[in-house]
C-alpha cells in the first residue's frame, strides 16, 4: 500500500468519526495557513540553507551540515509523533532508506518535539535514521514553514490529549507545514515540496524517482562539459585523431560573421583546416572557454561556450552553438554554429 493510500485510509476514518464541528475549525485552520502565503515566503528551490544546530535524541547539538554525506539530503519536517500522518510518512521513508541510500541520498526527520518525544517517535515507527529536534522551531522560523495554532485549534488538540506544552517544551503552539526540503553539498534547495493541508503528503517513491533523474540530468552536464572540453583540447592541439573520435560522421559546422553566414563545413572539411595547421607548424590555439549554457534532455545535449581563438587568421572572439548525440557513455558533436563577435 502507497503512502497515498495509507494517507487516504486514515483521513476517510477521520473524517466520518470526527464531530463536524471539530473538522470544521481544523480545515479553517488550514485556510488560514493558506491565506498567509507561508509557501510563497519560505525558502525556495536555488536558496541557500543556512548551517544550524538541532538537537539528537541524547541531547548532543550537533550542526545540519554533519548529517551531509552523500549527494543529496532529504529534510522531511514532520509535526510531532502526536500526528498519524506524519507517522505514516515516517515509517514510509524508513521502508525506502535503502532505495534512497543506493542513489546517494540520506534522510533526516526534524519537529519541534522535544529529544524526549522525539525518542518515543523513534521507537513506535522503529527509525533507523536521525529524527532531530528544532528546539523552539528556531531552524524552521528560517526557512519559514512555521505557523502558530489559533485558539480554536489549541482547545481541540487539549480535547484530544495532545499536551504542547510537554511535547514541545514551551507554550508557544507553534507547528511546522508538514514540508520536505533536499539539499545538495553545498546546502543548496533542490527540491521543495511544501504542503498546508496535514493530510495530504509527498509519495516518498514519487521523490526518489525525481532524486534519481535530478542526479542524471547532474551526471549527464558533467558528461557534456567534459566531452566539449575533450574538443576544445583536440582543436587546440590539432590532434586530428582525437577529433574523429569526438565529432560525429555527419558533423555540420556552420560559420557566421558580422555579414552573415561565412561557410557550412562537414567533418572532413574541419579535419582538413586543423591538419594545415598542424602541417604549417601553426602554434596551438587559445585554450581560453567560458561556458555559458549547458543542457542535457535524453540523448541530446546543447551546449553554448564562448571562446577566443585564431580559426581566420586572426584571433577572435567565438560564440559555439554545439548540439550533440548520446554516444555510449559519451557524446558525439552533431552541430556547430560559430558566430564571430565585434570586437568593438
């Protein structure tokens, strides 16, 4: 059974048992979690998450940045061992921790439960990995997942039994959204999914699928860069035997000045122009690139690297438009387009 259903079971038992009344401030309450755009202000995909200190079950703080040792990071914040939901998903992850681990991601859970109550979340869903506590919800304030319960909230979670005051350690009724954060090395947001609504959660398989084609992608870039690297060293060199392995049979090399298009060249057209070079004894060209661009879908790849070179006789500022084909585990250059730029 998915999370998704496992979810669905739970709400559906709830929302039949549950007095009208006591449904209605709880769905108000999260039209209002809505209303105050907390999505729109917390940390983003791109933002940088700053090193903070939580606390493990033994009391020891120990710094975010400890737990980072693999590519990716999962933060999933979690409301407090109090909630079925997020007991659900935690239990969910723990299924899964070794899918994640395989593709170089780790988990971490984070409440503001106090270690006390986080030990007993630990216990009941039997976790293996680390659920830590954001004493005061302090780290959560800065990512900006936080909301205060209202009064009506307050006096149904006291019917309920669920005593904040012991759970969390303080008197301030503050809960996270139930959010899951991933961060790279660098502590970057890769990935956010941020929900108001506590019962509805991320498919923790649908994640590890967008993990796994995020690391593709990641890897497939690097590919890239280092297969037009592996031209720009062969052209540089006139290393003519590395270049018929890079470029592919039908290579077309379009070149465009400030008048317009200059020449269309095939791939023995390109080889023949490095070979005079060679044969000349013409000193290797400027190695100098800047890459601008680089994209990778599937088997193809795009990338747009700037360069200043001598290919007319006089060194000149170059744009290379460069489409490329899936080769093995590598990438042959199909097309280039080599725009000449003003100097002035």
């Amino acid at each position: 059974m998915t999370l998704q259903e496992q979810v669905k079971k739970i709400r559906d038992g709830v929302r039949e048992s549950m007095p009208k009344a006591t449904m209605q401030v709880f769905t108000e309450s999260i039209s209002r979690i809505k209303a105050d755009k907390l999505k729109e202000t917390a940390l983003q995909v791109g933002d940088k998450i700053q090193d903070y200190p939580l606390t493990d079950i033994e009391g020891n703080k120990v710094e975010l940045s400890k737990f980072i040792h693999s590519d990716y990071l999962i933060l999933n914040f979690y409301r407090g061992g109090w909630c079925p939901y997020c007991n659900l998903e935690l239990r969910e992850y723990e299924r899964l921790q070794n899918n994640f681990k395989e593709q170089g991601i780790n988990i971490i859970a984070i409440s503001p439960e106090t270690p006390e109550s986080a030990y007993q979340t630990i216990d009941k869903n039997t976790l293996s990995y680390p659920v830590l506590t954001d004493t005061d919800a302090q780290f959560m304030k800065k990512i900006g997942i936080v909301f205060q319960l209202d009064i009506d909230s307050k006096r149904e979670f006291v019917n309920f039994g669920i005593d904040f005051t012991n759970i969390n350690g303080n008197e301030n009724f503050e809960l996270p959204v139930p959010a899951v954060y991933v961060i790279n090395r660098d502590m970057e947001v890769v990935f956010v999914h941020f929900e108001e609504d506590y019962m509805t959660r991320l498919e923790p398989t649908e994640l590890l699928e967008k993990l796994k084609n995020k690391k593709m992608i990641a890897q497939s870039k690097k590919t890239l860069k280092q297969a037009i690297e592996n031209v720009i060293q062969a052209g540089t060199t006139f290393e003519i035997e590395q270049l018929e392995q890079v470029y592919h049979e039908n290579l077309k090399v379009i070149m465009v000045d400030q008048n317009g298009l200059n020449g269309i060249l095939d791939k023995q057209s390109v080889k023949n122009m490095f070979q005079a070079k060679r044969d000349n004894g013409d000193s290797p060209l400027n190695d100098w690139a800047e890459f601008n661009h680089i994209q990778a879908n599937g088997d193809l790849g795009h990338v747009i690297v700037t360069r200043k070179v001598n290919l007319t006789g006089v060194e000149q500022r170059f744009v290379f438009n460069i489409d490329l084909v899936r080769n093995g585990e590598g990438w042959l250059v199909t097309r280039e387009v080599v725009v000449a730029q003003s100097e002035g």
